[in-house]
C-alpha cells in the first residue's frame, strides 16, 4: 500500500504551487501535489505564456504589414489563424511537460485528481480510479482562480468568450467587444485588433488600465484609438444576448446613453473568482470575498494550513504566487527545525505589473497619485521614448518613462511605462526598489548606450532636472 503522509502537500500546480513544492523538495521535506487537470495551472496552460506567443505572432504580423517602414518588401501578407493557435498551444504543452520534468526531478510525488480538503492537513483525492487518502504536517493550497462570468450573459464557448476560449478561437472574430480593460482585456483587444478585427473596449472606470499611472492610461487610450480601436470609458454594457450570428450589446455610455449594437463576439474580462468553493475550506480560514486571508507568508487561521497565489488577496499575478510560494515554503521548513532558512515577508509595493499590449505598459510601486494622497512631497521625471536614439532605431518612438520620487529622501516611490519592452525594462526599478535606492545611486549607475534602458536613466535625471538629451 501506497505512503500517502507527507511533510507538505499543495493543492494546484500553477506557479504558486509547483514552485512552492519544488522549494520544499530542496529544502530536504517530503512533498506531494495535487493537480485536477494540467500541471502548471492556468499561467502556463491557459493564461500567462500561451498569451504572450499569440501576442507574438499577432506582433510579427503587424511588423511585416508595415515592413516598408524598414526598408523591406514584404507582399501578400496574410494570417493563419489555426496556424497561430497551433503554436501557441505548442509552447503550452512544452512547458507543460517540463513542469512534469521538474516534478520527478525534485522527487516530488504527483497525484492527479480532484482534491478537497477534510481537516487543515489532510485532503482527499478523487481520481478515475477512486479515491485516495492524504496526510502531511502541512498544507499549502494554492488552487488559484478562475475568469468572471458576467452574471446576466454567461460565457457559452460560441460567442460570449472568457480568456480559455478567446485562446483557442475557431473562428476570426470580424467586430469584437472586449468587456473590461485591465491587462487581460487589453490584451486580447490588441491581439484581435492586430489580426484584423473591428475591436471595441467597454470599460465601467473612467480611463482604460485602471490601475496604472493616469498618464500612462491617457497615452494608452490615445494609442489604441490610432490603431483603430473604439474605446468606451466610463460606460457599462447592461446587456448581453448571444444569437445564432453574433451578439447583440445593450451599452450605455458615459454620458447614460443606452444603445444596442451588433457584434460577431465578446470577451468578457471582468476580473477573477478565486477556486475556493467545494474543497473544504469553509470552516478551516477566514474569506473575504471567496479570497483566503492570510498572515505575510501565507498561514490561515488553522495550524499547519497555508494558502498562497490568486485565491489569496491580490494583486493577482503569476510571479507574486511564485515568491509567495517560495516564501511560505521556506516559513515552512523553519517551523520543521530548518536554522538555515530565513523566510522574508512579501512586499507588495514591489511587484512590477505588465501589460503585453502594443505598446507594453509595465509599472512597479505608487503613482504619482497615489504617492501624493499617501502624503509624499513628489518629484517626478518623464522622458520619452522619441528621444533615445535605439528607439528611432528601432522604429518604436511611441511612449516614455515616469519616475516618482519622494522629494524628502529621494526614495523611488515607483516607475511606469509605455512604450517597446517595458516588460522587460521594468526589473531594474523593481531591483532598485527592493534595494531601497534613492535618486542618487540610479543618477551615478551607468547605463549601455544605445540602449532603451538609457530612458530610464533620464527619467530619472528629469526627476531633479537634469535630463540631458530632452
């Protein structure tokens, strides 16, 4: 008979989970996980990467429509829709069976089932085959969460899609409506909208990105409607019926206006509900909002229960359940006897953000307003990308690079960004954060040349103006 106690056991396998067992397997503690459909959770499977190769082809595609901006001849130019698919689903499962590698590598046991939990550290598995029994000293669940339906027009898989289906699309949508602007939305709005389709964006707040720096939406916003799009801010679509044909939209705008419009498909993003229900939990944590409240590195109410990623207080995101999951494994271990680890506490302050849209936006810790109602004294740099000479290069000249400091102690308070890579930019504001550095370390840090990361530099030379090449 099977041993089925373990020191710990995660519930999901997304990338709070497997990377929280994986830190439990090196930390020398004997470690299960339970997965119910495909390792590697919705990120890699249906979300994160999977995304980002459609947005790579839909940017390939748009490069070679405007090839006579490089000097280049590029004729008869066309999409393959199922082609594009294909590969996006290719590098899913590529990933997908390295999750699996990583699992036998680390020794980690792997049940596959539905599991549900039947006291703080033992659950139940049910498989094809019956049901298994588990016990460990700890349990992490990091089940994750789960596209929003919106509650009058549910997402049938035909014309009213979520992200699952807008990824897997058996058909070019001709005139979408993207419900919500947050990144999957906007996301999925340039994705189409790079492929041809007539895109409209419906957001309830009063500016697209809600969560970024308003100048960084207002630039997006302006962007986006250059590209062709129809943006709807401040508005709300108050119903939504699916026909044989399309989708009929009743939208009421900014100013109260209702009007009905025509449609061949939706996405609807909306947000997340986390996947908390039906697995136990009610009587073991504390909810607010079906999210598991939790202390600085993950425990719930009940001893040796731990919860972590996007069925936990947001932001949710794929990287913030990595380090959670790193950081509750290692809280973990201590608790076990382990004088070697020395668990620290989440800051989410620093969590950069990013958008894969065209242009990227990217952005780590407060806004300029958020910085000025929490009571700083400000100074703000802002350089844009017209003036650094690798993004003429480029031909990406669109965007530019803000920087908040507090005008006291010169502390970056946060970075934002639009423009060419900022996701990949970004890290070294998210590096300087955590390092607490002020305005002067990044003012003598010197910077490769021609590269787009110079704007930084001069974002931040702005800040105290000193800027050199604007």
């Amino acid at each position: 008979m099977a041993d089925n106690s373990y020191d710990v056991i995660v519930l999901g396998s997304g990338p709070g989970g497997y990377v929280a067992a994986i830190r439990c397997a090196q930390l020398g503690l004997k470690t299960a996980i339970v997965e119910r459909e495909n390792l590697g959770g919705i990120c890699l499977n249906w979300g994160c990467i999977p995304t980002k190769a459609l947005l790579r082809s839909a940017e390939i595609f748009h490069y070679m429509q405007h090839a006579g901006d490089y000097g280049l001849k590029a004729q008869k130019i066309e999409a393959d829709l199922e082609a594009v698919v294909k590969r996006s689903r290719g590098v899913a499962k590529q990933l997908n069976q390295g999750i699996g590698h990583l699992m036998k590598k680390n020794k980690i046991a792997v049940h596959m089932g539905e599991g549900a939990l039947t006291g703080p550290t033992s659950l139940t598995v049910k498989t094809d085959k019956g049901e298994d029994k588990l016990t460990a000293k700890h349990v992490i669940v990091a089940t994750g969460a789960r596209a929003r339906d919106l509650p009058f027009a549910p997402s049938d898989g035909k014309r009213i899609w979520t992200y699952r289906t807008a990824m897997t699309p058996t058909e070019m949508p001709k005139k979408l409506l993207v419900i919500g602007s947050g990144a999957i939305g906007i996301e999925f709005a340039s994705f189409y909208n790079d492929m041809g389709a007539e895109v409209t964006v419906v957001e309830m707040l009063d500016r697209v990105v809600p969560v970024e720096d308003k100048d960084v939406s207002d630039f997006l916003e302006k962007s986006l409607k250059k590209q062709g799009m129809t943006i709807m801010t401040g508005a709300g679509v108050d119903d939504l019926k699916a026909t044989d044909t399309g989708v009929k939209a009743k939208i009421k705008d900014a100013k109260g206006k209702v009007a009905e419009h025509d449609f061949t498909h939706a996405i609807v993003a909306i947000g997340i509900q986390p996947n908390t229900e039906n697995i136990g939990l009610e009587k073991l944590v504390e909810m607010d909002r079906g999210f598991i409240q939790i202390d600085p590195y993950g425990r719930t109410k009940s001893k040796g229960l731990w919860a972590i990623g996007d069925c936990t207080p947001g932001p949710w995101l794929a990287h913030k359940a990595s380090h959670e999951g790193v950081s509750a494994a290692e809280a973990i271990a201590q608790e076990m006897g382990n004088k070697d680890v020395h668990p620290h506490a989440l800051d989410r302050n620093n969590i950069p953000g990013c958008t894969y849209c065209h242009p990227q936006v990217a952005s780590v810790g407060m806004t300029e307003a958020k910085a000025k109602e929490a009571g700083y004294s400000v100074k703000v740099g802002n350089f844009p990308f017209i003036g650094n000479g690798k993004a003429i290069a480029l031909g990406e000249a669109e965007g530019f690079i803000k920087t908040v400091f507090d005008a006291k102690t010169g502390e970056l308070l946060g970075a934002h960004m639009i423009g060419a890579e900022v996701t990949e930019l970004i890290q070294g504001y998210t590096v300087g954060k955590q390092l607490e550095t002020t305005e002067a370390e990044l003012m003598q840090t010197v910077f490769p040349h021609p590269t787009l990361s110079e704007m930084m530099h001069e974002s931040v030379l702005g800040a105290y103006g000193k800027a050199l090449h604007i």
